[in-house]
C-alpha cells in the first residue's frame, strides 16, 4: 500500500482528496484548521455536531453539520471525497461523558468505530493508505489511590491503564481499535489488504489556551481559572490546591499533531504516545495567576468526584518516546505558557 504523502497523485478520479477533521468546532479543531490552513492546505473538510463560525468555514473545502455516528453522512464523505488523512477529535469529554455514559460510548467509540471503516475503505478505494491521528488523553490511564500516584512519578504508555471514567475507557478502547485496524484488520479474510490505516495517537494533557474554554472536561480547571482572573470574575477551583496533572498549551498540542501526522511512518516505533510540557499543582497555578492579575479572586471548593477523577491521573508522564521518535518538543514550559503565551494573549483578548 502507497503511503499517502503526495494526494495530487491520486488525480484522474472524481473526487476531491481532501484531509477530514471530524470535532472540527472544538477546542483544538480550530486551532488545527488555523494551521493546516495556514500551511497551505485548501483540501480541508470539516464536520462538527454544531455549525462551525464563519472565520472557520472559510478555512475549509467543505463543512459538515452533523454526528460522526450518522452512516448516511460518513456515507455521502466516502462518495465525495478523496480522504487520505483523518484527525478525528471529536468526542465527549471525561466530565460530561459521567452525566450519559452511553451516549459518551456512542460517540466516543461507535464515531471512532465508523471512521476507522471509513478510513479502511477509502485507502481500499483510492489504493494508498489514509493516515488517522487520534488524540487520546491522560484520562486513559487510571492510579487507584494518591500514594501510588505520587510513587509512580512519571508514568509510560503502558502503567496504570485502569480508566475509572466512560471517556478514559473509551480512548483506551480507542487506541486499542487503531492498532487493530492497522495491523490485524480482516485478519483471515482472503482478500485481506495490508496497512489500510496508518494510526497515530497521543495521550494529550491537559490543554490550556488563550482563545478558548473548555467545556465538559475535568482538567478544565486550569484554563477556568486563568480565563475567570483575565475577566475579572471569581472563580471557585474545584479541585484541591495540591491536585496535579500534566499540561501543555493550545499551541503545542496542534503543532504535535502535525508533527507526529508528518513523521515517516518507519520512524515509529509505537502508535501511541504520551506528551507532557509541564505538570503544575492547582495551587501553583493559582499563584501565577494571582500574580498577574493581582485583584484575582479564586477559592478552592473541591468537589470530591471531579477530584477523584483527577487524583487517578498521573502527576506527570513519561513522554521520552514521542521526543525520540518523531522530535516532539513543545516550545513551552509553565513559565514561558505563563509570560509568553497566556498572559500577553489573555489581556489583549479581554482588553477588547
Ligand atoms: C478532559 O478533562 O476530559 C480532557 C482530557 C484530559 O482529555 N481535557
């Protein structure tokens, strides 16, 4: 199977190659849809359950309003387009998926399930594999008390894979469905194709970014906080000041994806891989944000399951092999997220 670096070469067919985004509104879907746009990409088509703002829709070939899960809409892609490369990013995250479990599982692992089979058929229609980058998350591991936690230190790909939520479940699920279709997919099928799905995946961290704030999410107290202070609100943190996790910024995060989406498949030793940049407690937080917006208000009124979710995933991670591999590097550490990215864009945005 031709790996799919050059999509032009597929010409001759009628339909347009194009890069699919799925989860295209969120968070990180806009941030990836600024950068493939910005690097040259006019093949981008974009589907989210919500209709995409304007500034958005411009950036993209096509847009889709609609549920990964609706067959007849994977259905009319498959007729439309060419697709060679999939980030798939949507999904219900770890907070809002504990208040409708099955609905979390639905679309976390039924929209993954079908866009996995729609990639296997796209690259056994056009004849050369489609790459599918998938961000997993930290919420697939999960550390049965705060003991273990703090001897586990930095924890690699393959601790403490016990999730305690449906949507750290679903990812782990998730990865495991991604390997599966890239190795073993029809295993004993006689007319078995080889390497239809080149699947690539990170565990992200917690994200943080100047433009947005997460919504459904249990990590989301960070970007809260940060946002609450800019704005000149309150904020009432519901974790513990001395709860930790891993985070990166918004910026980072986009230009990992690219980087592992661009690396030689031979570069790789393994498909999934964690990413850290720094792993703060709450309270530190709290203090660089106290310190740049001195009449900050915030409170620390935990609420003892969202804590609980926290307090399962790890203090930091182990993400030696993503910086081996495929030269992952995120240009931030807490400090320069702080003085460099957060801050300077946080006060312009809400100087406005
Ligand atoms: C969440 O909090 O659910 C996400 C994640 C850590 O994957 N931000």
């Amino acid at each position: 199977m031709k790996t799919p670096e050059n999509p032009s070469s597929q010409s001759g067919s009628r339909r347009n190659a194009a890069v699919l985004i799925t989860g295209a509104g969120g968070e990180v879907g806009h941030g990836l849809i600024r950068a493939l746009s910005a690097a040259g990409h006019r093949d981008i088509v974009a589907i989210d359950i919500r209709e995409l703002d304007a500034e958005i829709r411009e950036l993209c070939m096509e847009t889709f309003v609609g549920d990964i899960c609706d067959e007849a809409l994977l259905g009319r892609l498959m007729a439309t387009f060419e697709v060679y490369e999939i980030f798939h990013l949507a999904a219900l995250l770890s907070t809002r998926a504990e208040f409708s479990p099955e609905t979390a599982h639905d679309v976390n692992v039924g929209g993954t399930l079908g866009l996995l089979r729609l990639a296997s058929e796209q690259a056994r229609s056009h004849g050369a594999s489609v790459r599918f980058v998938f961000p997993s998350s930290i919420a697939a591991y999960g550390i049965s008390d705060l003991a273990t936690k703090a001897a586990a230190g930095k924890v690699r790909e393959d601790q403490f894979l016990e999730p305690i939520t449906m949507y750290g479940c679903n990812k782990l699920y998730c990865e495991h469905l991604g390997r599966y279709y890239a190795r073993h997919y029809r295993m004993l099928a006689k007319d078995r194709v080889p390497d239809l799905v080149d699947f690539r995946s990170v565990r992200f961290p917690g994200l943080i970014s100047s433009d947005t704030v997460p919504s459904g999410g249990t990590s989301d107290f960070a970007p809260e906080m940060i946002h609450a202070a800019a704005k000149g609100e309150p904020y009432a943190c519901f974790v513990r000041a001395d709860a930790q996790i891993p985070f990166m910024t918004m910026p980072d995060a986009i230009e990992a994806l690219l980087a592992l989406a661009a690396a030689p498949r031979e570069q790789l030793t393994q498909q999934v891989y964690n990413l850290g940049a720094f792993a703060p407690t709450a309270g530190e937080i709290a203090d660089l944000v106290a310190d740049a917006f001195p009449g900050a208000r915030i409170t620390f009124a935990p609420d003892t399951q969202r804590q609980a979710i926290v307090d399962s995933w790890p203090a930091d991670v182990d993400d030696t092999a993503a910086r081996r591999d495929w030269g992952f590097a995120p240009r931030h550490d807490l400090a320069s997220a702080f003085g460099e990215y957060l801050l300077p864009n946080i006060r312009a945005r809400y100087a406005r």
